[in-house]
C-alpha cells in the first residue's frame, strides 16, 4: 500500500533523494511531484499482481478440478511460472537504476535498457502464449460442434499450396517480436529523443559512420566489441536498427498481401477466414507506422509512446491470429478424426476432392470466423466438462 500519512511520504521521498536519478536528473522536484511519478510506479506493480492472481486461480481450479487435458495443464503451468518470473525481473530492472557507476562522468541515471527489453520480451512472450492457447481452444471448439465441415476446412488447410504461406506468417510474427524488442533498447536509452525526423537521420538516411561504430562504446582495447556494442548501447545505432526493422516488417507484410493478391493458387485456396485475417494485419501495421512516426517527430510524448508500444503488441496479435487461422491444428484433428470415425464418418485426409470449389472455401472461412454449427446427431458431442479442445 502506498504511504498513508505524511511522515511515510517524507521517509519515501527522503530514500528518493539517496538515488542517482534525483541528484543527477531532478534536484528540484518537489514531493508533489514525486508522489505523482510514485503512483505510476506503484499502479503499475499492482496491476501485475492482480494479473497474476487472476490467473493463477483460475488455473489452479481447472488443473484441481481435471477441466483440462494435461498437456494444457502443463502449459498453463508454464505460463503461471512465466509471470512469477516476469515479477522477478521487474524487480531487477528497477535495481539496474541504482547502481554506484551511474556517478561515473558521462553517465545517465536509467535503468538498464537490456533488463528493460527482457522485462519487455518476456511480457511479449507471457502475452503470446496465453493468446495463442486460448485461440487454439476456441478454434478446437468450433471444429468439434461440426466434424464434417471441419473435415473440409482441416482438408484445405492441409493443401501444399499454403505450405509457403504459413512459413511466411510464422516469419512475420517473428520479424514482429523483433521489432517491438528493438522498440524496448529505443526506449532505454531515449533514442527517440534525437534525430526527431523521417525518414531522413540529420543529412541523409542514416548517420554517419563514424557516429554509428564510435570507439566510445567500446569497452576492450582492441575493439572487439565495437560491433555489437554500438548496436545495443548506441542510441543513434540503435535508432536506425529500430528504423530498419520496422520498414522490413512493413514491407514483408505488405508482401504478403501482395502475395494473396497476385498469386493464383493462394488466391483460390486460402480460405476467406484467411484472407480477411491477412487485411487485419495490414489495417495494424499502417496504424503503427503512423504511431510511430507522429512518436518521433513529436519528442516522444508519454500518450503517442503509450500507444506506440500498444500498437506493437496489437500488431502481433493480428499476426499471431492470422496464422491461428491457416495454422493446421494437429490435436484438433485428431479429435475431429476419432469423433467422425465413432459417427461412423471417414475422414478426409488428403486435399479435398475440389480443392478450388469456392463453396469449400467459404465453408472453411464460415468455420473458422464465424458462429459455431452443430451437424444433425452430432449436438451434444463435446459439450462435457472436460474441453477436449485443450
């Protein structure tokens, strides 16, 4: 709990004064003032807590209670330990702003931008597994309420021709955890406090070399670490990676728009829950470039920050649904396969018998995005307390 009287305050802003942020930064700042950037602070710890205890009781009951296959059991307790750790490395961070060096001349009181960007990454990863898993239930669900339109749907989705496709989306999410994670090293530095412009960097596109691989940041005498260290301590390097990889992502996601657009075999198998998922994708990353750009030209102002780094995890989100969407579910085949087979169905294992029919693949893009259907003598399969899905 915060302080509750203003002794507790004067003994918290007195153990603010002893750090190298207020001697070197904010000499001035007055206890009002330090109440204020206080609860930000203490909002956003609470707010992880409450995140996870309500996730983790939830996850206890479902694992007591057997609601869930084990192999979901152990993902979801993958995912509980994950947050514990997520806390535990907040806590380091914050400590990286502490540190007796940060006196040394030339130094900049900040936390530490490689605990920043694990701190972030792992609340990237904590996220993505959690979306991914939910969408996995939620999709094993819709199969199973139709075995037989979900046999039509599994059976396009199986076809060589989107083999590609999927490779792509999986690149792209990663091109896009990248991205944001080049994002975290940004912000750790405030590297988006200089060369507040775009696409130009002062003369030209990007600095120049000698500003780029400065032997400042080298830490041995033979330079050795020139290379990377400038790529991670390098608030100008480390701009124009965040800048390179950006535009890469932009430019691979419209690629693949393109490629749904202008290839003849995608454009007649990919299904409409695909195709809709992929101008999803493309609506984001337009977002984010605006966001990013008005970011920088702009002197990072906390609200237009904000919601850059939101937008980054909306970006992935898309993609991530994307790719849910054409990805082939192996343990909800499985199921749709032993629940056709005990209906006394044969399942379809290769690619449909028409595989550039239009009706299947608006069927299969029904199925996937839209309402969940039941198949006459089928209604109550599925329905128990244990979800097969997961």
């Amino acid at each position: 709990m915060p302080p509750a009287n203003e002794a507790d305050w004067d003994s918290e802003f007195s153990k603010y004064r002893s750090s190298p942020e207020f001697k070197l930064l904010n000499p001035h700042m007055t206890l009002s003032e330090f109440k204020s950037i206080y609860y930000m602070e203490w909002t956003h710890r609470l707010w992880g807590r409450v995140v996870g205890i309500s996730f983790l009781l939830p996850s206890i009951y479902f694992i007591a209670r057997r609601k869930v296959s084990a192999p979901m059991a152990a993902k979801i307790a993958g995912i509980a330990c994950l947050i514990g750790f997520q806390g535990v490395l907040g806590w380091w961070m914050v400590k990286s702003g502490l540190k007796d060096d940060l006196f040394a001349p030339g130094s900049h009181p900040r936390v530490s931008q490689y605990r920043l960007t694990i701190h972030l990454g792992t609340a990237f990863l904590c996220y993505t597994a959690m979306l991914w898993n939910g969408l996995s239930i939620l999709r094993t669900h819709k199969l199973l309420a139709d075995p037989r339109a979900a046999q039509e749907t599994l059976s396009i989705l199986r076809r060589p021709e989107l083999k590609g496709f999927r490779r792509s989306v999986a690149g792209l999410a990663v091109l896009t955890f990248c991205t944001a994670m080049s994002g975290g090293l940004v912000a750790g530095l405030d590297a988006g406090l200089i060369y507040n412009e775009f696409p130009y960097m002062g003369q030209g596109l990007m600095p120049p070399k000698s500003e780029l691989f400065s032997d400042f940041y080298s830490h041995r005498a033979d330079k050795s670490d020139i290379w990377w260290r400038n790529m991670l301590e390098n608030p100008s390097l480390v701009q124009l990676d965040h800048r390179v990889l950006a535009t890469t992502t932009f430019t691979s996601i419209m690629g693949l728009w393109a490629y749904t657009k202008l290839s003849p075999t995608v454009k007649r198998v990919l299904p409409i829950a695909g195709r809709k998922g992929v101008h999803v994708v493309v609506g984001f990353v337009f977002l984010q470039v605006a966001l990013g750009v008005s970011t920088l030209i702009y002197l990072v102002p906390l609200p237009l920050a904000s919601a850059h780094q939101a937008g980054s995890l909306a970006l992935l989100s898309s993609v991530l649904i994307l790719g849910g969407r054409v990805w082939i579910p192996g343990r909800a085949s499985r199921l749709v396969a032993q629940k056709l087979a005990r209906a006394g169905v044969t399942p379809i294992r290769g690619p449909s018998a028409s595989p550039g029919s239009a009706n299947l693949r608006k069927e299969a893009g029904r199925n996937m995005s839209g309402r969940m259907g039941q198949s006459p003598g089928m209604s109550n399969a599925g329905n128990g307390s244990f979800i097969p899905g997961t």
